[in-house]
C-alpha cells in the first residue's frame, strides 16, 4: 500500500506539465525548422539578438512570431552608426 499525500500529488502534477510541455512543443518547433546556409549575412532582430543569415533570423520568428527585424546587418553596427 503507498501513502499519497504532498509529494505524490506534486509528483503527478510535475509528470503531466512534463508531458502537455512535450506533446505541445515539438510540433511547433518542427514546424520551423529548415536547413539554412552557413552564410554571414547578419540581421539585428528587435529582441536585440543577432541572427547569422535571414534564415536562421526566420526560424526564430517562427517560434516567436512576435519578433521583427530591427535592421539588416549587427545590432551594434546598425543602430550605433
């Protein structure tokens, strides 16, 4: 016989958080994955992160559809100079 109480309780509810986080996640971040180039072609993105080439920056978008380029180029080239 197992005693429930706190710590089973808690330890069903971390177990069905795990697993909504896992069912739900992977398929948007399927979603946006592709392949993208090695090529430097920077754009600044208004979370004021880097992204190596507009594809890597459209990956991003894609699971954050909230973020916009800020300006082609390193953050700290285009919005200093």
């Amino acid at each position: 016989m197992v005693k429930k109480g706190l710590p089973t309780t808690m330890f069903c509810v971390v177990l069905l958080v795990i697993i909504g986080t896992s069912v739900a996640s992977p398929s948007h971040s399927i979603r946006c994955e592709r392949g993208c180039g090695f090529n430097l072609d920077f754009v600044c993105g208004s979370d004021g992160e880097n992204y190596a080439n507009p594809c890597v920056f459209g990956i991003e978008q894609c699971r954050n559809p909230r973020l916009r380029e800020r300006c082609k180029g390193r953050c700290e080239e285009c919005l200093n100079g």
